[in-house]
C-alpha cells in the first residue's frame, strides 16, 4: 500500500523496468512514440500504470481512509484523487485495462493492450507480469476473491475465481480457467487449470 511519496517513487521506479522506452527523457519518448510500432508500444499502458500508482498514493492518503492526520493534507489529497478518478478513468476506456487502487503490489509489468478485469478484492503480490484478457474475480457477487503470491506470470485469456491461493513464481498457461488453490513453483494449465510442470 503507498502510503508515502518515497513508496510511491520505489513502486514507480520497479514498475518502470520493462517500460524503457518510456521512462526516459521527452525527447526520447518522442522519438519512440513515432518510431515504434502498434504491437510493442506501451505509451498508454504505461500512464495507465503510472496514473494507478498516483491514484493509490492520493486514496490512501485521502477521507476515505480511517487515519489520524492533518485535515487539510485530508483534502488536498481527496482533491488530487477525484482528478485522478477522471484520468485513470480515461485512461481505462483506452486500454481496455479495469485494476483497482491497492490491488497489485510493485513491479508490475502488462504486455500489449486488451481488457484486463480485477476484482477489487483481490490482492495480488509484486513482480506480476499480466497479458490482456484476464479476469481476476469472485465466483458469484460478494464472493471472494483470489490471493496471488509474487513473481507471477499469468498469461493471455486466463481466468482466476473465487476465494482460492495462488503461490510464489506460478505460471499460469493462457486461456487456463483457475478454481483451486495453486503451490509455489509450478506451471497450470487447463479447463479447469491443472499442475503440469513443477520448476526448479
């Protein structure tokens, strides 16, 4: 959870490194903008990102959590967040992308534009890497919600349900259907997902 503008720069700085081409200076963005192709640019999923982590630091700093501070840092901060809403909300139309504040922890990495839809319920650890048409969720509404160790891989068109346990360094195979609890250090796959390789 960002709380302070130093996890905010840490979370950002590990969410940066596979968005080169983006985090650099102006005048390298803008050469990349117009010389990188549809397929490998990241323009937007990376302010989706970087608009998502401001997004989380002004919410947990805002009225709508229950903590002791100043109420002017209150409101200024419940300001910056309902103009970050409208960005971020902007931003998903674009994209295709739907996760919310505090859902994912730092260092995560989305390959190529597409939907990808998270349950707010859902905690996910750091290190994710994440392709479009997932579906992170409960099985029925108000039920709960995956938990997702880190250094997880989960590719295109796989789905998580319900309130299950996914470990450490999981690879889960596109278009695989989650319903169960997962180990650390394996690969699924499958309607419904299944243990196919264990790693080393």
């Amino acid at each position: 959870m960002i709380k302070t503008k130093k996890q905010l720069h840490d979370c950002l700085n590990a969410d940066s490194v596979n968005y080169i081409k983006r985090n650099t200076s102006f005048k390298k963005s803008f050469i990349n903008t117009l010389a990188t192709n549809p397929i490998n640019d990241q323009k937007y999923i990376w302010a989706y990102i970087k608009e998502l982590r401001y997004n989380e630091f002004y919410l947990n700093n805002s009225f709508l959590v229950k903590e002791k501070k100043n109420i002017l840092h209150k409101c200024y901060y419940t300001a910056l967040l309902i103009l970050s809403n409208l960005k971020l909300k902007r931003l998903s139309y674009k994209t295709g992308i739907q996760i919310p504040p505090n859902a994912i922890e730092e260092g995560l990495t989305i390959w190529h534009y597409g939907y990808i839809i998270i349950n707010g319920e859902s905690h996910i650890g750091n290190k994710l890497t994440i392709y479009p048409g997932v579906e992170i969720g409960n099985k029925v509404p108000g039920g709960k919600c995956p938990i997702i160790g880190n250094k997880c891989f989960i590719g295109a068109g796989a789905k998580i349900f319900g309130g299950i346990h996914i470990g450490n360094n999981v690879t889960i195979a596109p278009n695989a259907v989650v319903v169960k609890d997962v180990p650390d250090n394996c690969v699924v796959a499958g309607v419904p997902a299944k243990i196919i390789k264990y790693k080393n």
